[in-house]
C-alpha cells in the first residue's frame, strides 16, 4: 500500500497525542463524549437499518446531515457563551 493510504492515519494519530499532551484531563472528557454520540448515532442507523430497511445510500447521508447539524448546534452554543 502506498504512503497516501496510512499518511491520514498517522496524521489523525499525531493530532490525538498533541491533544492529549495539552490537557489530558479535556481529552479523556471529549473522547468519552465521542464515543457516546458516536454508539448513540450507530444504535440509531441501526434500528433503523434493521426494523425499516431504510438504504445504505440514505443512511449515509443522514448521519452526514446530522454531523453537520450536530457542529452547528454546538458551534451556536459556543458562541453564546
């Protein structure tokens, strides 16, 4: 495999350390957020995969309208403070 398919891997990787090294108290909190909307949007795609058969193609783009909706929200909470 080529350099341009681990490149974003390793880049990803590198920014997770840096974060951490910053303030490992903030890192471990997002990433326990993280992997809480991360399992609340899978359980979500799910049931909905499995009970409606909603398509692939669908699914997709919901959750990338709903990720974008998410960092909206959170972007006007933020501000607001």
């Amino acid at each position: 495999m080529s350099i341009l398919f681990f490149a974003p891997i390793l880049l990803i990787g590198l920014g997770y350390y840096l974060d951490y090294k910053d303030n490992p108290a903030r890192f471990m909190s997002d990433i326990k957020g993280g992997m809480l909307y991360f399992l609340g949007l899978l359980a979500f795609v799910m049931i909905q995969k499995i009970v409606f058969g909603v398509g692939l193609l669908f699914l997709v783009l919901q959750v990338a309208i709903f990720i974008l909706a998410s960092f909206f929200i959170k972007f006007l909470i933020e501000k607001g403070k």
